[in-house]
C-alpha cells in the first residue's frame, strides 16, 4: 500500500479489510510526524484515521505506518522551505546585530505581509546561523552559534516564537563556523554544514535533535582559497539531493556544488556568475514564487537593499527587490531561510 502525501501534511483515512469478523488487529505509526487519531487497534473490518504533518524541507520523506501486519508507505513532497509561520510561504527571519532581537517579516511572495519582534537575545554575540526541523515535526527551529566561544544550539520553538536553547556539541575549535541547515542524509531531520574560513576544511553533523548522530566530511573536504563561502544548502537541481551554493566574499563569483550526498558530482556557475558590488551578500535560498526551484535571498550590508533572484535551477530567471525593498537600519541582517 501506498499513500502520497502533499506538503501542507493533512489527515487521511486508510481502510482495514478482515478476512473475520474476530480478527484482530493494531496500527502503530513508526515516525513522530505522522500521528494516529483514530483507534490504535480494533476487530473485523474498520479503517484508521492518520494525520501526517506538514513538511519544510527539500526533498521528499518516506515512512510506514504499520496496520494488521501490512505496511503502509507514505511518501510525502516537499512543503516550503523558510515557511516559519505555516502558512505555505517562505518568510524572512531577522536578528538585529546591535540589541539581539529577532523579527519575522511573514510574506507573500516577495511581498512582506506583516512584520513582529518575536524575541530579543541578550547576549549579541548569540547569532542566528540557520533553521531547520530537528524533531521530524514540521517546525522550523532557529540555528544558533555563539560568534565568540564557537558555541552552538537549537532553539525550541512555539509558532513563530522562540523558547529557550538546546546545546548542542562544540567543534573543537571556535574557528569552525556553521554555514547552513539542511536534510543532508534524507532521513527527515535537518542537519548541519559546517566550513572553517582559517583551513578550508567542510563538514556535516548529521543530527536528530540536539544530538549529534554522525560526523562527515565533504568530498572535497577543503578549499584552498579562503575567500569561498558557503552560503545556502538547497537542492538547486531538483534532484532530491542537497546541494551546496557558494559566494565569492571579495570577487563576487556564485556557484554551486551540484552534490550526491557529501560528494561533489560537479561544480558549475551561476547563469549570472557574478556580482561585482561584493556588498550583494546572499543571505539564503527557498523558493518565493512557488515554481518548485530555489531562489536567492541577497542583502547590500551598506545600502540596507533587499533583493531575490528567481531561479529555474542555476539559471536566472529575473531579479527584484522585495517589497519594502530596503530596511534603512542595517544592522538587521537576515538571518533565514539558511
């Protein structure tokens, strides 16, 4: 048997045929994100209510729910990355650099709905790194690492609040910077990109929660010129694989490491593959016209000018500035979808 799913997640009925009235049976759901809202178990024919919830990632997720001894798959596709509100829209996440407060500009399109202050952080060297589902829930919890110490935790999240942090596991060097949040092994649970800007070097922590499952190293696990950074883990290609989107911090130069698990097939530009005003940061990637490709979240750190690239794959399809299209205090930095 077999179930797909789309997703926003919803609730769906699967019907229970006895070959006896006697016959008895149970159901039991084999993943945290899809629930079982009818009774889990019965006799003689009947049917068994589930709900499988929504799903912000790149790729599709497998899983089973177990009914009378059959297997139910269910294969669910992607829902939209950077939708921290649920509403099916990628949004846009801030952190002001100065007084650590957290703002969600919730959007339509390119178009900003309405913007809230939903947390403030103390502590200013705490910086939002990335967001991803660390539970397999559907919710988009914000990435944190320490800019000081090399720190590193997950927050709980509420809505489109923020509750509390998780620590997570240090790399043995404050060097080691967290670049982006993504479902780097396709298990249903976010995991992270780790770059060191002083070696070269790149890694992923495959994660399940807070913990640490698994240490990898990219092939290529370095770089040699410094200057490349990664700035976004998407799948760029539709291929259901996480790709890794580079920016050249002092030429300017964007392409992409089109990837198979941790190793590189091949690396190519960008249609467009470069922006000589190294201001242009890209600050994320998801998908804000709702065409199935990733688009380029960018941000002038001088001007405060706010921009997206629609893409189809690695070609540029049109550029335009979100609206509003500048924020005049340019200590907001976008902080996500990462």
């Amino acid at each position: 048997m077999f179930q797909l799913i789309q997703g926003d997640g919803g609730t769906r009925t699967a019907t229970v045929t006895a070959t006896r009235p006697d016959c008895a049976w149970s159901v039991v759901s084999e993943v945290p994100w899809i629930t079982i809202r009818s009774a889990a178990s019965g006799v003689g024919s009947g049917s068994v209510t589930y709900t499988v919830l929504p799903h912000l990632s790149a790729h599709s997720r497998f899983a089973a729910i177990s009914i009378a001894g059959w297997r139910l798959m269910v294969r669910q596709v992607p829902g939209w990355i950077g939708d921290i509100s649920l509403d099916m829209r990628p949004d846009l996440r801030w952190q002001h650099q100065l007084t650590g407060q957290v703002a969600l500009w919730r959007m339509n399109g390119t178009t900003m709905i309405n913007g809230d202050v939903i947390a403030t952080e103390p502590d200013t060297n705490w910086k939002i790194v990335g967001e991803g589902d660390f539970e397999g829930e559907g919710w988009q919890a914000p990435v944190w690492q320490h800019a000081v110490t090399g720190e590193a935790a997950i927050s709980q999240v509420l809505i489109a609040g923020i509750v509390g942090r998780l620590p997570i596991p240090s790399m043995p060097s404050a060097d080691w910077k967290i670049r982006a949040v993504a479902d780097i092994d396709l298990d249903g649970y976010s995991d992270l990109v780790w770059q060191n800007p002083v070696t070269g070097e790149i890694a992923a922590w495959m994660m399940r929660g807070a913990t640490r499952t698994r240490e990898a190293v990219f092939s290529p696990g370095r770089l040699f010129d410094l200057n490349w950074k990664i700035v976004a883990a998407r799948d760029m290609n539709q291929d259901e694989q996480i790709d890794l989107v580079w920016q050249h911090q002092t030429q300017g130069w964007v392409s992409v490491w089109l990837m198979n698990g941790l190793q590189q097939v091949r690396g190519l530009p960008l249609s467009l593959d470069r922006v000589p005003d190294t201001n242009w940061k890209i600050r994320g990637a998801a998908d804000y016209n709702r065409d199935g490709h990733m688009d380029l979240v960018w941000q002038h750190q001088t001007s405060g000018l706010i921009s997206v690239w629609l893409m189809n794959g690695l070609t540029l399809v049109d550029g335009r500035l979100f609206t509003p299209g500048q924020v005049p205090d340019t200590n907001w930095v976008i902080v996500g979808p990462r």
